[in-house]
C-alpha cells in the first residue's frame, strides 16, 4: 500500500506516534521535536548534503547532525574520474539538541559549526541554499586544504520526496525524511592552490533532512542521483531497510521539477565487493539500472555498543525509467550513489 498525505497536519499525536504515515511531495507533516516521546539521547536530526559536477565527476558531501549524544560534523571530498575520496570529521558532545538544526526544511535559518580544523556554515535564504566550507589541514595528494562556497538553487514548487515511517515493534519510533533533489549547483571547489568552479548546467545537489527517534540496531540502503536527462532535470531516490514500510516506499523518479512515484526497489550487489556493478529495479518494472561503482567511500566505527558500518559507492547509472505516464527516460552515465549502511547506537 502507498498512502500519500496531501494535507498539513500535526507528524505526532499526543503517544508520541506519528498521526499518519505514509509519503507526499511536499511537507505536510509538522516536525515539533518537544512533542517526541523519548529521552534526548535517543533523538536524531541531521541535514546532509551532496553535490556532484556531473561534467568533472568531482563533488563533496557535508554532513551537520545532532543525534544526541554526539555532534558529527563531516566534510568529504570525491573524484570519481580518479576514483579517490578523502573525508574529515569533527565531533561535538553532548549537543542534546542545541545544534541550531531547524523542525522545516525549508525556513530561514544559519547553521554553523567551527571546531579545531573543520568550518562550515549552512544558509537557507529565499530560493537559495548557501554553504560554506574550510579545513586547512585537508590533505589531498600533493595538495593541501580544501574550501568551498557553493549556491544551490530549490524553486518553491519543486516536489520532493517525503516519508514519515515507524518501526512496526515500537511505534514510538519514528523516521521523518524529506529528500530534495535536483537542485542546480553553482560555485566553486578549492583544493589547495587550485580553483575548480562547478560547471554551470551540470552540477547538482541533494539535500537528506531527516529527523527521528530511531531503533537500536538498523540496516538501511539508499541510492540517489540527479542531473540533466533529456536536457531537463533528472534525479531519483531510492531506498529501503529502514522502518517499516508497509505503508508507503520512500522511491520516487524526478523529472522538471516533478516527482513520479514507484513502488517497491530491490539493489542487487556483492558484499563481499562493492565495486563490483551493482543492479538497481523497481518491483512495478518501471525502473531498471545498472550502477557502476568508482569509489567506496566507507568507514567502520566500532566501540562495542555503538557500531557503524557504511559504503556509500560514488559511480555512474545507466539503464531507463518510466514516468507516470509511461513516457520512457534512457539514462547513461547519471552520476550519482548508492549505500549499504549498519548502525547500531
């Protein structure tokens, strides 16, 4: 069953539990983070974003969370043209919510981290989002330090992938995620000495705001892409493993500032080697992928309660889509990423 919501309403009743689950395309659901029923530590909010050039094949991730116990704040460089990645992270005790993440995606707000060698900054303005970045100590081959200044731009109108889930043994836990694709890049990378500004047309971002308060243990896979198809914005969402998901999928095609919902998706891939291809499909036959691997951007934290094991695969897609109205999309060489991520905490 897919139960889309079209109507604003509160995200939690008066348990604690969301009032009704399911997706929509825009944010119906309203996120007050006074009205979870959990300790502080169990609470997590976090805004992650990509940006790939899609002519370079360079592009960062910046990650600004708070889930409760601890800060993490990360930055990461990719090269998919020469399959290399390098990431920093900072850490923070003890936030407990006083990380400035907003309950909107889409408010004004400034988000801003300084630690010893990491500093970002996060402007949400009109149409725009504007990210900062700087960490002198950021080693890259023979370079060193790596800042940043990009503008991404999101039209009011533009449908994005929303979901609101629990987990079917505690219904007090919850997943609210909204996934906005497609949004055209502009400005520049700095690695080292050298300038590499974002090619106008082809460079894109993705932003993941998620909020929750999330299970001990979970295992989830989410895939993404976005750029031009047809010479018109393309991206899509893709993802399972997380909540219970009986009554709506979080996969979702985006094309000219539309989205166009399928139902189930299944990654097909070697654990045992994840650069190996990968094959992506949807149950409801509209969407079949091949994803070809050229980094693993992994890591594996392990503190004997608290465990996290990720890859997040930087590559190409190539394979078609069907839109809702059956028209179909040929894809090849969409840059994007796919993950298999455990936690555990």
């Amino acid at each position: 069953m897919q139960r889309r919501i079209e109507e604003e309403r509160e995200l939690l009743n008066k348990r604690g539990e969301i009032s009704a689950e399911g997706y929509a395309v825009h944010p119906f659901w309203r996120y007050r983070r006074r009205r979870i029923r959990a300790p502080w530590y169990r609470i997590k909010e976090w805004d992650y974003y990509a940006v790939i050039d899609q002519e370079t094949g360079l592009g960062c991730t910046l990650t600004y969370s708070d889930l409760g116990y601890i800060g993490l704040y990360a930055l990461c460089l990719v090269d998919l043209k020469h399959s290399r990645w390098h990431q920093v992270d900072s850490l923070r005790l003890f936030p407990a919510g006083r990380s400035g993440l907003a309950e909107t995606a889409d408010e004004e707000h400034t988000l801003s981290y300084s630690g010893s060698t990491l500093h970002m900054t996060i402007d949400r303005r009109d149409d725009a989002r504007l990210i900062a970045f700087d960490c002198d100590d950021f080693p890259w081959g023979d370079e060193r330090g790596l800042s940043g200044e990009i503008v991404l731009i999101q039209p009011a109108d533009q449908e994005r992938m929303v979901i609101a889930t629990s987990w079917e043994e505690k219904r007090s836990a919850f997943y609210y995620n909204q996934k906005i694709n497609c949004m055209p890049a502009s400005g520049f990378i700095s690695i080292g000495s050298k300038d590499h500004t974002l090619t106008d047309g082809a460079s894109f971002g993705v932003l993941d705001w998620g909020r929750g308060r999330w299970t001990y243990e979970n295992r989830w896979y989410w895939a993404s892409a976005s750029g031009l198809v047809e010479e018109r914005p393309f991206g899509f969402n893709l993802g399972y493993g997380f909540s219970d998901r009986s009554s709506a999928s979080e996969n979702m095609l985006f094309f000219d500032g539309r989205a166009h919902k399928l139902d189930q998706a299944e990654f097909i891939f070697d654990p045992a080697d994840y650069l190996k291809p990968w094959r992506i499909r949807s149950n409801d036959q509209r969407l079949e992928l091949e994803f070809i691997p050229d980094l693993d951007r992994n890591g594996n934290t392990n503190f004997g309660l608290i465990r996290s094991l990720q890859h997040q695969l930087f590559g190409r897609y190539r394979g078609f889509a069907l839109l809702d109205d059956g028209r179909r999309l040929e894809i090849d060489g969409l840059a994007g990423f796919a993950e298999d991520v455990y936690n555990r905490w």
